[in-house]
C-alpha cells in the first residue's frame, strides 16, 4: 500500500494548484515523521493533538515500532520506506527522530524535496555535515530547527530571563550534572547522547561561543565512553562544567548557576521548586593602606520562582509551525545545531588527547 492509495491519507491529497509554502500563512502544515523509537511517540502525539498540523504518514523501519504506531495511532498511515514521506508532494515537513548517525542523509533528502525539517539533537554527526544542510537548507528558503528540547522548558526560560534581566550579576560559572544508569546508545558516547542538553542551553543561555575546551572521560563497556567530563571557558571569565554518566547509581539533574550577585540551584528532578535561587555571594574589597583583601559573605534569601508547566516539547513543535507559517528562523535553528555539534566535535578531540585543550 502506498502513501497515495491509503483510504485514510487519500482525503489530505494536494490541492489542483498547489500554493507555494511560504505563502501558506495560516493553513495546516502536513508533517511525516521518520523513526518512532523511544523519542519519536513524543514527536508524534504532540504533533498529532495540534490543530493546525496534520501528520501524513510516520515511517519506521522497524517492524515493532510501525505496530506501535497502528496501535496508538490507527489512523495514521505507516510505512518503512522513508522516500515515500520525503517525495510526498502532500508533506511539508519532516520530522527526524531517528539515531543520529542517520539524520544527515535524511534531513539532506528532505531539505532537497523542498521540506522544511524539524531534526533531534544532536544535529549532525560532524561540522560539515551540518554546514552543508545549513547551506542547501538556505539556498532553497527552508526551515531547520534542531530538538533542543530544554530550551522551551520554564526552567531554562526562566533562567535566561533572569540572566537577561541582570538579576545574577556578572556571570560566573555554569555547572551541571546529569547522571544515571544507562540508557546505554549503540552508536554514540555519552557526550553526543547528553551534553547537547546542556551545551545548548549554554548557548541560549550565554550567547557567546566557548573560546576553548577540555574534555576527559573512559570507556568501560561497549566501546564508547559512559563517563565524560568537559569544561569550557567562555569569554568574561565564564566558566562551564557538564558532568555526564551512564553509570550513576542514581539520576541526577541539577545545575548550579553562580553570578556576582545571585546565585542558583536547578534540580530538574524536583516536582515543585525546581529552581531555587540564592541572594548569596562574596564581595571583596580593599582599602588603602591594607594590603589583605577584605572578605565579606553575603547571605541572604534564597526563593523559589514560579515556572510555566507546559510540556516542552509541545510549545517547541507549535514554534517550529509557526516559524514555517511565518518564514522566520527559530532559536534553534540549524545554525544554533551546527554550534552545538562544533562543541561536542571539539570535545571528542579533546577526549582523544585525554584532556588536551581545543581552541574552537
Ligand atoms: N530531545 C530529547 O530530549 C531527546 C530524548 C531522547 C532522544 N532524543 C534523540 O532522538 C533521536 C532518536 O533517539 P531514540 O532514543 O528515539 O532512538 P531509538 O533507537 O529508540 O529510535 C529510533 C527509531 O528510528 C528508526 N530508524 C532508524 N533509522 C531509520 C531510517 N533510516 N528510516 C526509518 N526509521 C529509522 C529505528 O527503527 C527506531 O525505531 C536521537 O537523535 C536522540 O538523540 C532526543
């Protein structure tokens, strides 16, 4: 059965003179999914709750997964064939939720039929590769925008609005940890599997490139490290710590954020409170005359902001429709992907070296 001859796809065929895309302001945008693994039922169900979004087709390769989605999704017409979805003339966008070594060939042959992509984390597996998608993606007018979920979390919002607002201060430091057992993946280490979180809310969250930075870490069971450390150094003096492990006997997910005048903890594991945030600091100074510095803590209060509850991945997706309704580039578009993937690229070059520092 193919995509065109499916009784429940045939009522979405292309109108007799099909509108250009970028002319379609408030029509509904028809999406193929391609994987539909452990992520992609995310992609799908918030997709497919969308009123202006209509999915036509999910493609997997995996015949356990395509039941899946007849099972949650019996409407939806399945395949195994992800060239049917990308020269669907019915499709406007592809969403690419499969392992990251197969996301370059797929949003490439997307991009090329004309559909704009909406591809996980991270982007690319190299630089290149994501430079030449940000080029062909530019030169035919079509959207990139890379998964970078936490960015549309009201914990991150959150906190760029109070590093935007100056209510920390001077930054100082960023440092993460994100641990736990598993889940061990086949093709990358847990620096290609975790750090995108943090290094693109870095990214969103500093607007600056890292200068520079170091990353140690070791292989244990399958071939690909479990455990990595990475540092960057920012410019100003920031510094950035992420701390990522499949091989915690615990999860954790806090974050701790210092600037000159508050500081703040993010523990992503608490239901409530997530983000608490400290009127804590040193000030120092010196007098004339006195040759030590004077010390003084800061120890005020510490409160706990109210965050917006929505699921994350929701509010990105509605974005990423509107952004191709309205011919303008996400936050994370392919660009903010490709600086993601330069970092991870750069710590991989570090990791080799045990340590050594890599210029960006
Ligand atoms: N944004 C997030 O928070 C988040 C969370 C988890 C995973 N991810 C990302 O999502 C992507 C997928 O991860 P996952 O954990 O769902 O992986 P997964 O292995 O569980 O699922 C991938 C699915 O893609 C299918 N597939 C692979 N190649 C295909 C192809 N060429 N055509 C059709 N189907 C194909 C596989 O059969 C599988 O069902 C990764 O890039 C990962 O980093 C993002």
């Amino acid at each position: 059965m193919s995509l065109h001859s499916n009784a429940a796809v045939a009522t979405l065929a292309p109108p007799v003179s099909p509108t250009p895309l970028q002319t379609r302001m408030s029509s509904t945008i028809k999406f193929g999914v391609v994987g539909y693994g452990y992520w992609g039922p995310n992609v799908v169900r918030n997709l497919h709750s969308m009123a202006n979004v209509d999915i036509t087709a999910v493609c997997d390769k995996s015949s356990d997964s395509r039941k899946k989605v007849h099972k949650n999704h019996p409407q939806i017409y399945v395949t195994a064939d992800a060239s049917e979805i990308m020269t669907s003339p019915e499709i406007d966008a592809v969403a690419i939720v499969t392992p990251v070594w197969t996301h370059f060939e797929l949003a490439k042959t997307a991009l090329e039929h004309g559909k704009h992509v909406f591809v996980e984390k991270p982007f690319t597996s190299n630089v290149r590769q994501a430079e030449e998608l940000l080029e062909l993606a530019d030169r035919k007018n079509l959207e990139i925008m890379v998964d970078h979920t936490f960015l549309f979390t009201g914990a991150v919002k959150k906190i760029k609005q109070l590093v935007q607002d100056g209510l920390l201060g001077k930054l100082y430091y960023y440092d993460s940890t994100r641990v736990n057992l598993g889940l061990f993946q086949h093709d990358i280490n847990v620096v290609w599997d975790l750090a995108p979180h943090d290094l693109s809310i870095l990214d969103y969250v500093i607007e600056s490139n890292p200068e520079a930075l170091v990353a140690t870490g070791q292989k244990h069971l399958n071939g690909h490290e479990d455990i990595a450390f990475i540092t960057l150094y920012f410019p100003d003096s920031v510094i950035a710590h992420v701390n990522v492990n499949w091989l915690s006997p615990v999860k954790v997910r806090t974050t701790l954020i210092g600037g000159e005048k508050k500081m703040l903890v993010w523990n992503d594991l608490e239901a409530d409170e997530k983000i608490k945030i400290y009127d804590k600091g040193v000030d120092m100074n010196s007098r004339e005359g006195v040759y030590e510095l004077l010390v003084s803590y800061r120890s005020g209060d510490m409160w706990s902001p109210h965050l917006e509850q929505a699921e994350a991945l929701r509010l990105e997706l509605s974005y990423f429709v509107k952004c191709i309704s309205e011919n303008t580039n996400p936050i994370n578009d392919g660009a903010a992907g490709l600086r993601i993937v330069r970092m991870l690229e750069a710590s991989t070059k570090s990791l080799r070296k045990r340590g050594a520092l890599v210029y960006l």
